[in-house]
C-alpha cells in the first residue's frame, strides 16, 4: 500500500513521551502579552506558536499542554485572545498563543493591525522553530487559515497541521476531513509532513504533541 501523504503523527514511543513530560513537568509561566513587535520578549528560548481561527481551540491546547487549566485564557467569545501571549515552560521553551484569525464581527481597523502584527511576528521571529496551525476538526481547512498557510510559505517558518476538538467528530467524517486537510496542505511547501489530532477535552493527542515540542532543536 502507498503512504498516504500527511499521516497522522503516530504516538510518541517510550522515551519520546518521557522527554515531552519531562519538558512540560518544568512547569510553565504566564510572561507577557504583547501588542508590538517592540513589546517581543528577547529570543533566547526555542519558540513554537499557535495560530488559528478565533474559537478554533488555541488557548485550551496551551492548557491541556502544560496541565494548567486556567493558564491560557479560553472563553466562548471569540476573539477573546487579542495580545501575542508569551509562555515559558521549563528553561528553555516558549510557547506563543497567538490571535485568533478570521473571526466575523471585529472592526476593520482591528483586524488589520492583528493581521499586521501576526505578519510581522511570523516573518521575523529568529527562534520560532515551528508554527503550529489548529484546524477544527468538524470544519477542515477554510479559506482564512489557507491565507495563513500561504504567509507561513512566505516566512519559510516550518508549520504543522493540528486538528482540534477531535471528539466533536463522528468517527464517519474524521477520513473525511482529514483527507480535505491532506488535500489542502499538499499545496503549501511549508508544512510538517504529519497532521496531529487532538482534544483538549479529552487529552487525544497531547503526549504526541508534547512530545514534537520537546525534540525541536
Ligand atoms: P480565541 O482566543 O478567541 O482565538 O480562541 P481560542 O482558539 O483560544 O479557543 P479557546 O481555547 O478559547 O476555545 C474556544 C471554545 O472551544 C471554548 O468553549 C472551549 O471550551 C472549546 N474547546 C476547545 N478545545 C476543545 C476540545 O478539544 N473539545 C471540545 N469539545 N471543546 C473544545
Ligand atoms: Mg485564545
């Protein structure tokens, strides 16, 4: 049988899964929200971000990640997240919980100093080694996150497709839309060959996740 291009990310072996705890028992802070790049805190731990659409799950995958539950601020308002929010877990790592894109009501103006600063920090952040993108898993890829994926090719930064919310998903769709998801990546020259399937509810998905972060060099 042929591979399918984009599997998805198998589950971390014994040792991997115990470097991704190992990294995410060093605990994890709360350091600061940024609105400007000149607000960045200096690049001088390895950096991953989450990016995707405003509701898509974002600040509960950081919660699930580093076990804090009202760390990252998760809310059924979309948009709530509006600061590039910066996370130190352990010695070395930040974690970037970034705004959620493409959300209907938010004036203009706003969206376009988000979309100007998520442009800015993606193209020109040294120490991110990988970005993230969360697709929901009930929707696949829509045209904003394309319009993402296309400024992540443009930034050379590495992304990975992670599904959320994958226990809203009947077990009949989930080919479905992976399959959409592999269809839509395919055309992005940036993205990690693996699509990671999470919940936060549930806990799918976060030692393999946390097990990625940890072996980033
Ligand atoms: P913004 O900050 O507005 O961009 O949103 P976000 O991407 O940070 O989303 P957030 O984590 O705030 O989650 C949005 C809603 O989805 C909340 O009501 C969460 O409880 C819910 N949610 C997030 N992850 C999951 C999941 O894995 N399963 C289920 N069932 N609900 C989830
Ligand atoms: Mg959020």
């Amino acid at each position: 049988m042929t591979a399918l291009p984009f599997p998805v990310a198998e589950e971390p072996d014994a040792e991997s899964a115990e470097a991704g705890r190992m990294l995410f028992a060093g605990g994890t802070e709360f350091v600061k929200g940024v609105v400007a790049m000149s607000g960045l805190p200096a690049s001088d731990r390895l950096e991953v971000c989450f990016a995707g659409r405003s509701n898509v799950g974002k600040s509960s995958l950081i919660n699930a990640l580093t076990g804090r539950k009202g760390l990252a601020r998760a809310s059924n308002t979309p948009g709530r997240t509006q600061e590039i929010n910066f996370f130190a877990t352990g010695e070395n790592h930040y974690l970037v919980d970034l705004p959620g894109y493409g959300f209907a009501n938010a004036p203009t103006a706003v969206v376009a100093k988000w979309q100007a600063l998520l442009k800015q920090y993606l193209s020109g952040r040294q120490s991110l080694r990988r970005a993230f993108v969360l697709i929901d898993a009930r929707h696949g890829v829509k045209k904003v996150d394309d319009e993402i994926l296309s400024l992540l090719d443009g930034a050379a930064v590495t992304f990975q497709a992670v599904l959320t919310k994958a226990d809203k998903v009947k077990e009949a769709d989930r080919a479905r839309i992976l399959d959409q998801v592999r269809t839509a990546l395919a055309k992005h020259p940036a993205a990690f060959p693996e699509i990671v399937v999470t919940s936060s509810e549930k806990g799918w998905g976060i030692p393999t996740l946390r097990s990625i972060i940890a072996e980033l060099e």
